[in-house]
C-alpha cells in the first residue's frame, strides 16, 4: 500500500468516522490538475489522483487528499454531487481546520 493510501485511511478513521468508502489513492503523472476524485457514472469514488509532482512536498499532496475526501464526503454522506466548494463543502473542510487535520501540514 503506498503512503497516500496509508493516509486515506488514517484520516478516514480520525476525521470521517471511517464512512468514506475504500478509495485507492494514486500517484498521477502528467496532471494538470494538483488532484482529484475519479467516480463512477453512479457517482461512486472509484480512486483518487495525486499530481505526481506532489511527492517532493508530502504536506502539501496530504492537504491535497483531504480536500478530495472532503468531495466524496459531500458526493457520499450528503448525497449531493453537484456540490463543487458550496456551503456543504466549506462547512466540512472548515470542521477539519477546527479538528486539527491541517495543523501538522501547514
């Protein structure tokens, strides 16, 4: 299992309860984008892309996966799919910043 992976679940467990569903995370190469969630035509996450380019900043590519894990907490538990970074979203990720998930990345 590589280290994102081993991150996902870690942060799955700690900050989601363990709900978010089993999601491979993998290094991407030649991405334009920093990462993103990969579903299904059911909307189902089937993995989660990291930019290759990542691997030289470890916080930064951890900050990266909660973000994505925040998209398929709003596309899981809230069942909302069209949500990209509205209030669900925020609220979420504003709950991680008090939780501490990004106190050890930033």
């Amino acid at each position: 299992m590589n280290q994102p992976t081993r991150w996902y679940r870690n942060y799955n467990k700690e900050y989601f309860q363990g709900l978010l569903p089993k999601v491979p995370v993998i290094w991407g190469l030649k991405m334009l984008l920093v990462a993103q969630v990969q579903y299904d035509k059911e909307w189902i996450p089937t993995k989660i892309w990291i930019n290759n380019e990542l691997q030289k900043w470890p916080a930064l590519a951890a900050t990266a996966l909660l973000h994505e894990m925040v998209h398929i907490w709003i596309t899981v538990a809230e069942r909302d799919v069209y949500c990209q970074h509205g209030r669900p979203f925020m609220r979420t990720l504003r709950r991680l910043m008090n939780e501490g998930a990004f106190d050890r990345l930033l």
